[in-house]
C-alpha cells in the first residue's frame, strides 16, 4: 500500500464539497486526506481503516467488489469512483458471515478520517455532501434489487448493464459504451442468475441487436423495458407488538362496534359450520350402519348355502 499521496478535500471525485458556498470552497482548498493505493486482489478495509485511524473511505479510481453469500447463493455489489465503502458492521447476523470485499487491478482510495471531521466541524455542509453521497449508492443498489425481480433473465440483463452505465459508460455516436469487462458468472451474481442463463441472455440480447459486444465492455443500443401499466400499491409491512427491534410502531385505534360486528359474524359462522359438520357426520354414521347390516346379511347366506351343499362322495 502507499500512503505518501493526498487529495484536495474540494476534489471532484468526492462529491463532498458540492454544496458548499463559494467562500467556503476558497476556505477549504488548504484541506486534503490521505490516499491509499490497493493491488488487486482481497480488499481488508477493516485493516487499512485501522491502520490509518480512518473511519471510511471513497473510491478514487479502480473497481471494488463487495461479495456475500446465503447458502449457495452469491450476490455482489460492484462499487467505483465516488462510492463510499464501510467497516464490516457488528450487528450482520451470523447467517450473513459470509462477506468479502475484492479488488480488480489497482484501486486508490481516499480515507476519512480526522481531517474529515474538523472540516465537517467547521463547514457543516460538508455532511450534507456526504449524506448525498450515501443516498445516491443506497438509490442504485434499491434499482439492483428490483432487477433482479423482472421475470426475465434477458430484462435483468439488459437493466443491469444499463445501471452500470451510469457510473461507467459514456456517450458515443453509436450509443452508450460501457468499458467494463464482467464475467457471465459475475453478471449472474448481479441479476439472480446462473451462468449459463446469462450466456443465453447476453445471446438473444445480441441477436435482437439490443447490445454489442466488444472486447473491453459493450455497446448499449436498446434501453430497458419501461412500465406501460401503473404499479399496483405496495403498502409498508405490519410490525407485531411483541416482536423484537429498535423501532415501535403504535397500533391503530379500532372501533368498539365494528369489533363486536366482527365477532358476531365469526360466531354465526362457526355456529353454522358445526351444524354442517353434524349433519355430515350424522349421514357417514348411517352409511357405516347400513354397510355393516348388508354385510352381516351376506355373511349368513353364505353359511346357510354351505350348510345345504351336499357332501363329495367317498371314494
């Protein structure tokens, strides 16, 4: 790693400053924070956040894998320039433990840490950036999420390439380049997809002349489907009194009279399926009685034509 270089607070690439006056922005142009540079290979943020008494950093340049696996799932995160990267939180639940954080080739990063802090002290607003920032990134990973719900695999593909062209692809004649070499099975851990599905995806995608691949990314020709009908309404989950968290939800008032309705409906129902279940008991009784004198009737005729049947003569 190599620490020895620094970066302007006021740098673009860290979209902190961006809502700073321009007096302010003349004030902080003496501020700069420490830079790491990364190879490739497993990224240990934790150990360079405490080696450099930092608390988080951003992305200068380079490419950032964040990886996490449920069972035989995998699931990814593909962060770039100006994305925010975190300490490993202690409150992951155990069946999440499965986290890793991945270079490709160089990655330089910008640490936060004291410095940071007092410029956040002195001109506020510099949090208000940072707080843009984090908003943006929670933004495209909630459009990752909703990628991966589209029923079809060559949509999420399509999509997904598309929300990676906008941190990395730029505008051509043509259309819009995204210089980003994935593999088929990383693609698929960004869709919900296996390998060879994606392959098949990526295929038609290129037949219906919606993308073209080259060798450093691809050529987007085709933006993603749009919504034609209006979504149906999605309303936020119910939260138990009784279940454990951090945040309570008060219960809504109810109406002592629809309440008392309501019970009074359940009771005549129930009334009435009991006697229905009553009545079909009452008909299977008399079928098992009348099925056990029909074969006790048999029975005795059968014994009776035994009895008059004559015997085999004797030889």
């Amino acid at each position: 790693m190599v620490t020895q270089e620094r970066i302007p607070l006021r740098d673009a690439r860290l979209e902190l400053t961006r809502y700073l006056t321009a007096e302010e922005l003349a004030e902080v142009a003496s501020i700069s924070l420490p830079v790491v540079t990364v190879e490739a290979g497993d990224l240990d943020l934790d150990g360079i956040l405490t080696t450099h008494r930092a608390f988080g950093a951003a992305v200068l340049e380079g490419l950032v894998m964040n990886s996490m696996r449920i069972g035989e799932q995998a699931g990814i995160q593909l962060l770039g320039p100006g994305d925010l990267l975190v300490p490993r939180s202690d409150l992951l639940p155990a069946w999440l433990a499965d986290f890793e954080s991945h270079s490709a080739g160089l990655v330089r990063l910008g640490l936060f840490g004291n410095e940071l802090l007092a410029a956040a002290y002195r001109w506020p607003r510099v949090l208000q950036g940072l707080y843009a920032c984090i908003g943006d990134q929670i933004q495209r990973l909630t459009a990752q999420l909703v990628i991966c719900q589209l029923p079809r695999v060559d949509d999420r593909v399509l999509a997904m390439l598309w929300l990676l062209s906008e941190s990395w692809g730029h505008v051509t004649p043509s259309g819009i380049r995204l210089p980003l070499t994935v593999t088929h099975e990383t693609l698929g851990a960004l869709v919900g997809a296996a390998r060879p599905t994606v392959t098949l995806a990526l295929g038609k995608l290129a037949d219906d002349g919606a993308i073209v691949h080259q060798d450093s990314g691809w050529l987007l020709l085709r933006p993603p489907p749009r919504a034609v009908t209006p979504p149906p309404k999605i309303l936020p989950p119910d939260v138990a009194d009784d279940a454990p968290g951090r945040w309570t939800i008060d219960p809504e008032p109810v109406d002592p009279s629809i309440a008392r309705a309501e019970l009074r409906d359940a009771i005549h129902r129930l009334r009435a399926r009991h006697q229905l279940d009553r009545q079909q008991a009452r008909e299977q009784l008399e079928q098992v009685r009348s099925g056990r004198t029909h074969m006790i009737a048999v029975r005795q005729r059968i014994e009776e034509t035994a009895f008059r049947r004559p015997a085999p003569p004797s030889s």
